[in-house]
C-alpha cells in the first residue's frame, strides 16, 4: 500500500512537471519574422496572426522586400513608408525592415542579393517562426520573394521550427493553375478589426468594395476561411516546413 501510493504520487508528480512544461512552452516568447514583397502583403496575409504574436508578447519583425511606389506611382511620393510604419503599429510590431528593392521589379536583381539580407536577419534574430509570401502568385515579386525566402530558411538554422506561407488578396487568387491550398486555419476573430484597420493606413493600396482588396471584401474573405473551420474569422497557411527537434513530438 505504501509503495503504491509512493507510485502514484510519483506518477502525478512526473504528469504535473509535463504540464507545467508544456505550459511553460505555449506561454514562451517567440522570435516571429514575416517575409513580404511589398507594403500592404503582410497586412493582407498575415495582419490578423501578427496581431496575435504581439498580443502575446512574441518579438515580430517584419522585413519587406520591395518600397512599393516607384513603378506604379512613377515618382510620386504616397507617403508609403509612412503607411507601413502605421500599419505596423497598428497590429503591434516595432521593427520594419525595408530593404528597397525596385517595385515590380525584382527579377532585375540577382536572387543572390534577395537572399543575402533574409539571411542575415534570420541570423541576427534566431526567429522560432517564419511567414512568408505565398510565391505561385499572378506577382513576378512575389514568386521571387518566395523563392528567395525558401533558400533564407533552409533547414540549416536550427532556431526555426515552422515556416507558413500566406496568401495575397488581388494576387493568389489571380494567378493560374490556382495551387494555394491551406493546410492550417488561425483563428484571427480577435484581432481581424485590427487587421483591417492596418489594411486602412495604407490608403493608396485600398480599393473600393467590391473589389478583394477593399476593407469589406477583406473581412468577407477572413470570415469565409474562418467558416470553413467553425470560426468566425481566419487566416489561412501552407506549411512550408515544420521540425520538431530534440526529442519533440506532435
Ligand atoms: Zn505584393
């Protein structure tokens, strides 16, 4: 009888430590990187999950390949950078990176030179968590970007645990054959008014409904995703790559 209860006690005590480290691994500060082509692409993709990250207290810092003005407003100054700083406050991020690349030109620059700066920060910041732009897109940038990102992240830096490609409202759902096909639903119902209110500081990229990229027909999409799984609002993902290291499982 003693030796039984000394069992018990010991199998509790051993369930209780796996609790509370898993507890303590949901509850840990994450590294999180988002990769985009061009300003208004995070937002798009991944705003309502950012929000998310930064809710709970997980370091976001967003790099965005492209500066998004020249080619379609030939000079004329929108304001963008400015734009994107807003949106990125808005949705609780701190470091923007910009790297400025011609806008819709990307495939003027050597992939090299995309790559180079998406490794240095990975290397820099050790991120848990990647997402990047979805790159079978009608979008020449975005189909670099990507290609550009899944060289950056190759599983040689051990720090990354999942990388998540979003897609593009006005871009994914244009391009053909469509092959963007989710395999993960995040429950954005918490932070999709934040979303779309980032999505309105970039008011040169806002379009009127009912075209994909006005504000109604963002939160249209974000409740549709979301319904496909029971939710009131998602954003969507295809995993790229996930790793369990160490002994982890599931
Ligand atoms: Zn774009």
């Amino acid at each position: 009888m003693r030796t039984m209860s000394h069992c018990l006690l010991r199998t509790r005590s051993k369930s209780e430590s796996g609790r509370v480290e898993r507890m303590q691994q949901a509850t840990k500060q994450r590294r999180v990187l988002v990769i985009a082509a061009h300003p208004d692409d995070e937002v798009l993709g991944c705003g309502g999950v950012v929000a998310l990250h930064a809710k709970r207290g997980d370091l976001v810092t967003t790099i965005l390949a492209c500066e998004g003005e020249s080619h379609r407003y030939q000079g004329r100054d929108v304001a963008m950078e400015q734009h994107t700083h807003n949106a990125a406050r808005m949705l609780g991020v701190n470091d923007v990176r910009l790297l400025g690349f011609p806008d819709q030109q990307l495939d003027t620059v050597t992939l090299t030179k995309i790559v180079t700066p998406l490794e240095e920060a990975i290397g820099e910041l050790q991120p848990t968590l990647v997402y990047c732009q979805w790159g079978g897109d009608v979008n020449r940038d975005h189909h670099l970007l990507f290609e550009a990102a899944l060289v950056a992240t190759r599983p040689v830096e051990a720090c990354i645990e999942a990388v998540y490609a979003f897609d593009t409202a006005s871009s994914t759902e244009w391009a053909y054959p469509r092959r963007f096909v989710p395999d993960t639903w995040v429950d954005i119902s918490s932070t999709l008014e934040q979303k779309l209110d980032a999505m309105r500081c970039y008011e040169s990229e806002l379009r009127d409904y009912p075209h994909p990229r006005s504000v109604r027909a963002l939160e249209h999409k974000a409740r549709a995703w979301g319904n496909q799984c029971s939710m009131d609002a998602a954003e969507v993902f295809m995993t790229v790559r996930r790793t369990l290291r160490e002994g982890r499982v599931g």
